[in-house]
C-alpha cells in the first residue's frame, strides 16, 4: 500500500497541470472570441455608419462657423424668425412635427448644435455660452437675421435664456418646453441624485459599445417613427453622437449657472409649455413616491418659469411627458404663434 500510495501522489501534479493548462486555453480561446467579434463589431459599425452618412444628407445647409460646418434647416418667410433649439443632445429631428406647421406663418429654422446630428465638433465645452455663441455666429453667417422669437426644448431652454441674455436686442419672444430649470438638481428629491448618478453611467456604457455596434445590432438607438427612422439612425447610431451625450450632460451645471444669471425678461412675451404632471417619463426604477416628489417640484419650477416676465403664460400639455413638441405639436406650434403674433404686435 505504501507503494500504491507513492505512485497515485507522483500522478497528481501532472494531473493539475493539464487541468490547469486546459483552463489557460480556455481562456485564451474566450478571448479570442472576445477580440474577434470586437473586431467584427467596430467593422459592422463602420460600414453601416458610412451607408448612413451617403445614403441619408441633412434637409438643411451645412454653414461655415469658425471653420467647422454646422447644419441649419429654415423653411417659411415671414418675421420675427423662430429658432427651434433642441434637447440635451437631440438633433433638429425632435422638431420634425412642429417646424413645417410654424412655416405657415413665419419663418422658421431648426439646426444642429457643434456634434450633433449633421454639424461638426468643436473644440469649445457644450455649455450655454459657447451653445449660444455658435449659434448666433450660424444665424450671421447664413444671413438669418433678427428679431427672433427663440424655442427651447429641456436643457434648450437654458440655453435660449441664455442667448437672450447675451443678444438682448436680438430677441423678441421665447417659448420653453418642458424647460430645464437652472435650480433643479437642487430642488428634487434628494434620493434621485441616485438615478442622476446611474444615467451618467449609462452614458458610459452606450459610448463603449457603440463602437462595436451593439446599439445598432439590437435595434435600440434611433428607434422613433417610422417616417424619420433612417434620419434618426444615421445621427444617433454613432460614437460621436454617444459622447456628446455624455459631454452636454456633464455640463449642465455650467450651463445651470449661466442660465441663472440671466435674470428676468422684462415684459418679453413668454410661453411656457409643461408635460402632465400625472404621466410620469421617469424611469420605474426610481419608485412611484420618487416620481411623484419629482413631478411636483419639477411643476413647481415650471410655474416659476412662467414668471420670468410680465408677460408669461404656462400652459400644461395633458397626457404628454418630456417631449410634449411630438406628443401634441399642435400644443407647441399655438404656444410659438402666440409669442410670434405678441411680438408683432409690439409698437416698433
């Protein structure tokens, strides 16, 4: 038995090597797995990236701003012009169903910020100032000329106080959609910082694998309706268009505290246009009393936008969330037509 036992302890150590090198190649061989497919993704994401881009061109004109190019659409005649800018990252798409309406009676011009659907980067932070500088350079350069009555969607509405504030005599109106409000991390619910911390990672989770064209494999980024479905794809399945998420959303409290100086608008003829209170857009995750809280305050906050002139109204689009300007553009388009028919009735 002591001779048994020596050769059984003499087999074990090879034992364990091989056991031990199998696990090596198969790690090795996952691995490869892992690079291969990486590689397949970043290529799939390429070419289709290339097909979209020769495939779908912007409506509009790409303008020379500072040597980059950015993309302005303006339809309609008529003055003021209304300046349609878009939410955190959204291209003049989220316009789609508002701007061919407000051409009726006016000019109209949507645009794409610097990274942003068709237009170039910048080197310039997407914060408000730079926002609103760039697009008053766009507006000189293609020859659109004040007075304007400007229209902001989300965190667009901080950036077209913004605008006013640094071009006072250029604006005669302004419409807020679901305006971002410059105090608004302050006055939530506490506990949705949580949430706040949670979408910044998830910003970082799209960038990542957009480069290997997973978004666009599984159909999750630009989903929207069918008729503007190819448009969407081309300007949101994309690496750039991931980062600039990421880039504008780290920016907001600079934008925040530009927006809060800008002070009041005097007797300025002002809109504001609010989602349901009772239809929630936040995610489930966040619980129903979280959400509730939010809405609250964001409703407040919405009110106290209507104050910033003399002149303000707030009107509240039943059964819609953040994006009223798609669930009831009718809503958005009589908002912009008050402050534009307001603007023109002002003594000159």
């Amino acid at each position: 038995m002591p001779l048994e036992s020596a050769r059984l302890s003499e087999t074990e150590p090879p034992r364990k090597r091989r056991a031990l090198r199998w696990i090596v190649y198969l790690l090795a061989g996952l691995s490869g797995i892992v690079i291969l497919l990486a590689i397949i993704g970043a290529i799939y994401q390429s070419v289709e990236r290339s097909n979209d881009l020769r495939t779908h061109s912007p409506p509009g004109s790409l303008v020379d701003v500072s040597g980059y190019k950015m993309h302005l659409y303006c339809v309609g005649d008529g003055s003021p012009v209304v300046i349609l800018e878009s939410g955190l990252n959204d291209s003049w798409l989220s316009w789609y169903k508002v701007q061919p309406s407000v051409a009726k009676f006016t000019r109209v011009c949507s645009y794409d910020r610097a990274s942003v659907g068709w237009s170039d980067a910048q080197p310039e932070p997407p914060d408000s100032q730079n926002i609103a500088l760039h697009l008053n350079h766009l507006l000189k350069n293609a020859g659109v000329k004040p007075p304007y009555v400007l229209a902001g969607h989300s965190i667009g509405g901080i950036h077209v106080r913004v605008y006013q504030n640094m071009y006072p005599k250029d604006v005669v109106g302004i419409v807020l959609v679901d305006s971002a409000h410059p105090d608004q991390m302050k006055r939530f619910p506490p506990q949705l910082r949580k949430w706040v911390v949670l979408q910044k990672l998830e910003f970082k989770l799209w960038k990542l694998s957009m480069r290997f064209g997973i978004p666009r494999f599984v159909k999750i980024c630009g989903n929207g309706p069918a008729e503007i479905r190819d448009a969407l794809r081309t300007v949101e399945c994309n690496t750039r268009w991931a980062e600039t998420q990421e880039a504008e959303s780290n920016y907001f409290d600079s934008s925040a505290d530009e927006g809060r100086k800008s002070g009041s608008l005097g007797s300025m003829p002002l809109v504001i246009v609010s989602r349901d209170p009772d239809k929630s857009g936040l995610p489930g995750i966040i619980g129903a009393d979280l959400a509730k809280q939010t809405e609250i305050a964001w409703g407040q906050m919405q009110e106290d936008l209507s104050h910033l002139s003399t002149r303000g109204r707030r009107v509240v689009g039943e059964g819609t969330t953040h994006y009223v300007q798609l669930q009831r553009p009718a809503l958005v388009i009589d908002a912009i037509q008050i402050a534009v028919d307001a603007s023109r009735n002002e003594p000159q």
